[in-house]
C-alpha cells in the first residue's frame, strides 16, 4: 500500500504534467468520473439561459482511477450564454525574487535563516505586498525592513516617471518574532484613478526596491471582478499553487486574492523566520495584486494573533489590528465580501461584538442589494465537512455551525468559503444539514465550499492530511489526495451567474466547476428543517 501511495504521488507530480491538456473541447474534472450536466443554450430576454439538458463526457473513468483518485458526487455545470468556459492558467515557475538561505530543523523541514536579495544592503525592503484600502481610489502598500526607516512610496502611472510620493507609518514588531525583521512599513495610497495601471517602488531611508506595479479597482458595481480564492497555504506545500498565483500576476487575469486563513505554518515559527520566509515567497504575486486575508487558527500565536495584525492591513481596520477587530467586508463589483473570524469561538475572543459589526453588515448589503446582489462570506474553520479528523465541522455541535449560519441563511448568504480541512469539497445548498435541492438553480440555502488545499504539506508533517468519512447527503463533490493541492477561481459573471472553479495546483487544470444561476437574492425563506448529521 505504500508503495501504491508513493507511485500515485510520483504519477500526479511528475508525469501527470507532461501529458498536458486533453482534446479540444474536453472539460477536464479530474475526480469526477460520470458526465456532468450542461443546458441547451436558449437566450432570453434577460440573458439568462434556458432548456434542456445534455451529458458532456469527460476523462475516462479507467485513467482517473490509475489515479488513486478519491472523488464524490456530480454537479452541474451551466454555461450562460455568451460566456466561454474559464480557460484554467497555465502552469508557470514561481518567481522568486529573494534567495533563501535554510538550515535543518525538525527533522526533514527546511526553513529559512535569513533572507537576501541580490546586492542586499543593509536595510534593503522585503516582503512587499497590497491590500485594498476603502475605496477603489487606495491602495495600502506594506513592507519590512530589519532596520528603522522611513515609510515611502514612490508612484505614477509610467514605470519612466514616478511623479508622486506618500509617505507612511512603520512600527517595530518583536511580539511572538524575536528573529524576524523587526520594523513593519504601511503606505495608503489614496487619491488613485480607479481601473487604472500604476508603478511603484517603496523607500526605506537609501534603500529602494525594484520597480513594481498594480492596478486599481474598478469603480462602481456594474462589473464582473473574478478572484482566487484558498487556505492553508505553507511555504514549502504551496510552492506548487505558487504556480498558479504567479501566472496571474504575470497576465494579469485576476483583480484580487483572498487567503482564508492558515498561513506557512506558522508565521511565528522558528521566532518569525518562517513567516519572512513565507512573506518573501508571496511577494512576487501579493506586491502586484490586492492580497486580502482571512485569520485561521495557525494564526492565533498564544492568543496574540500577532503576526496576523501586523503583516497585513485590510480595509476599515485601524493597524496593527486590535484583536477585538479581526474582521471586515469589502465590495467588489457586484459582489459584497465578508471575512469574519471562526477563532473567536476558541481563543474567547469577542463573539458578540464581532456578532454585532456582521448583522450590521449583512443589514447594509442587503440594503444596497439591487447594486450587489451577491453577498460572500469567507471564515477560516467550516460549519459542514466529510473529514474524519474530529475537527469541529464533524461534531453535531459544531461551535462554529451554532455561531454562524442562522444568520448567514437570515441575511440570505449565496457563498460561504471555507478552509482549514487539507481537502476540497463542495456541497448543495443546504441548511441545519438539510439539503434545499441537488441543483444550483435558485438555491434556497447557502452554497458552501471548503478551500483548504492550496498545499499544507510541510516537510515535518506539521500539517496531516485528512482521511474522509463517509460521505453526507450534503457532499455534492469531494477530492483528495496527497499532493493533489489545488486553488479555487471565482468569477462573477452578472447579477444572476456567478462560476466556481477548482484549479489543480500540478498542472493548473480543472478539478471541478459549477455555476450558480441566482435570480432571488436575499434572505432565504424560513422553513422547518430536520438534521441529517
């Protein structure tokens, strides 16, 4: 069985690969082994499509099985008329910007001393990144540096002439990171042209870094943002989604990132080495596209949560992030962002008033909903999981499933993405464990998905692979393998169509697609509903 194991994990990294895509035309759903279901495209008025349904075939059930493949049910997939499939990103190498030097620790795991760039000198910036700020017109720029300095950006809109200048704050950070870089910089740009491409570079005292850019948002809410979207993310399990990250940055197909927690396992190891190990692996895609972030429990650090409130900014909180704050919301087109802490019910954090700010919030979007009819929610542990592990989602009394989803299915929540199990998995509309139908057709419960495998797999097996249970009612898709980590592409196509897409970080092809088809948003009607756990 081992040996099995070995050889299956050898195939999907090595070979698999080389036998690139499948013929023209092939949806390629890696672990589903059955047909999946389109519609006759017949456009009405509204653009929406309508008609029957027809099989499409996909790889064959005998080279999925030379997999090893796990998989689960079959979904649909609705193609709107006049929107292709999403293409996935071809596979790239990461760019690395900085080269690590690494000692052996804990056994097999490699992690960095120190990190240096090329003609390092003395205080030379590292670990750049952007977040949004407020509006479509800012942009919060951050970075570190082992030394005082000052806090400045230079910025236009050519890479020839950088004609304006913002300066920032800095603060040393040594909370739970004795041998990290100590001085955190944060710049908001404000004042920015919206969809507009801009270079820049951060100064700390002489030291400049390279020239960098990034584009602004889009104003308004008439346009369809698309994102990726994961969790649990390590530095040395995620360099193969890295992949994938990198190749947007580069053709600058995504207008924004969302981490949901857990990050490099853990920020605060090996006394912040790990985390600026982790930050300067990133800063090649985050310093060039907007790289919001969600806690998860690798982030709690003794009830601190401090590399978490002092690495990032996130719009609407004031920085460092006090710990009764760890929460926000965003727009983003036609899409309104939530992300909300699930950590709050473990650490005795502040559950009511994060309960507060969230009825607040979902009260405001559903407000504004004829401008954003899609209302996302994004938190680190989930409420529903097929893993048998005994994390909180396989509990009846899930702490997290009685914390959040009366309200999330009261506001009438389309989305809720989720991480923390190593595995993708997602589910039907369902609520109180009760599946509201096998569709997505004006779904009359939550869609939930669980993005937890961007690549967790340390070295030192901090991170252990889940073996699932059986599989629920609610379950609709589930995929797992050792090594087989992937990251999700959401795209919101308009008002009522909005595409999930599981991407496979080895090859950067399809593992799973579906498409929501929403025409009622709001709140879902309240019904009686029995448990099915």
């Amino acid at each position: 069985m081992v040996m099995e194991v070995k050889g299956v994990i050898f195939f999907v990294t090595f070979l698999l690969p080389l036998l690139g895509p499948t013929r023209s035309g092939d949806v390629e759903k890696i672990a589903d082994f059955g047909p999946s279901v389109k519609r006759e495209q017949v456009e009405g008025k509204d653009g929406v499509s309508k008609g029957s349904e027809k099989k499409d075939g996909f790889i064959s059930k005998e080279t999925a099985e030379k997999l090893h493949i796990l998989y689960g049910g079959i979904g649909p997939v609705l193609n709107p008329p006049g929107l292709s499939p999403m293409n996935p990103l071809p596979m790239s190498e990461p760019q690395e910007t900085h080269k690590s030097v690494y000692r052996k620790t804990r056994g097999t795991r490699n992690v960095k001393r120190e990190s240096k760039t090329e003609g390092t000198e003395r205080n030379k910036p590292e670990q750049i990144h952007i977040s949004y700020g407020e509006t479509p017109a800012e942009m919060t720029v951050m970075w570190s540096t082992p030394l005082q300095g000052s806090s400045e950006v230079l910025y236009g809109k050519s890479r020839h002439k950088l004609d304006k200048h913002t300066e920032g704050d800095s603060t040393i950070f040594n909370l739970m990171n004795p041998q990290g870089l100590q001085y955190i910089h944060r710049v908001t740009l404000m004042g920015l042209t919206p969809d507009q491409k801009y270079y820049y570079l951060v100064k700390t005292g002489s030291e400049k870094s390279e020239i960098l850019h990034f584009k602004t948002m889009k104003a308004g809410y008439d346009w369809s943002p698309t994102l990726l979207i994961f969790g649990d993310m390590g530095v040395v399990g995620g360099a193969p989604s890295l992949r994938i990250l990198n190749k947007a940055a580069r053709n600058g197909s995504i207008d924004a990132i969302i981490h949901v927690g857990d990050f490099a396992y853990d920020l605060h190891d090996e006394g912040g080495k790990v985390g600026d190990d982790f930050m300067n692996r990133i800063q090649y895609v985050a310093s060039r596209i907007p790289y919001m972030t969600c806690v998860g429990n690798h982030e709690i650090a003794g009830g601190t949560f401090s590399h978490y409130r002092y690495r990032f900014s996130m719009p609407g909180v004031v920085w460092p992030a006090p710990i009764s704050q760890l929460w926000y919301s965003f727009n983003m087109g036609l899409v309104h962002f939530i992300s909300y802490s699930t950590e709050v019910h473990f650490t005795d954090g502040p559950v009511e008033e994060q309960l507060k700010w969230l009825r607040q919030d979902l009260n405001e979007a559903n407000a504004n909903r004829d401008k954003r009819p899609w209302v996302i929610a994004f938190g680190h542990r989930p409420m529903y999981c097929s893993n048998n592990d005994r994390d909180d989602c396989t509990k009846l009394n899930s702490v997290v499933r009685e914390g959040f989803e009366n309200l999330f299915y009261d506001a009438g929540v389309d989305i809720i993405i989720e991480a923390h199990e190593h595995s993708y998995e997602r589910f039907w509309p369902m609520y109180q464990g009760k599946v509201s139908g096998k569709n997505y057709r004006n779904p009359q419960a939550p869609v939930h998905i669980i993005g937890g495998a961007a690549g967790c797999n340390e070295f030192d097996k901090v991170c252990v692979n889940p073996i699932f249970g059986p599989k629920g009612p609610w379950s609709a898709f589930r995929s797992w393998l050792p090594g087989l980590y992937g990251v999700g592409k959401l795209f919101a196509a308009n008002a009522t169509h909005l595409h999930w897409q599981q991407l496979l970080a080895v090859n950067s092809q399809t593992l799973d697609q579906f498409w929501i088809e929403q025409h009622h948003h709001g709140p879902f009607p309240h019904q009686d509903t029995g448990r099915l756990m």
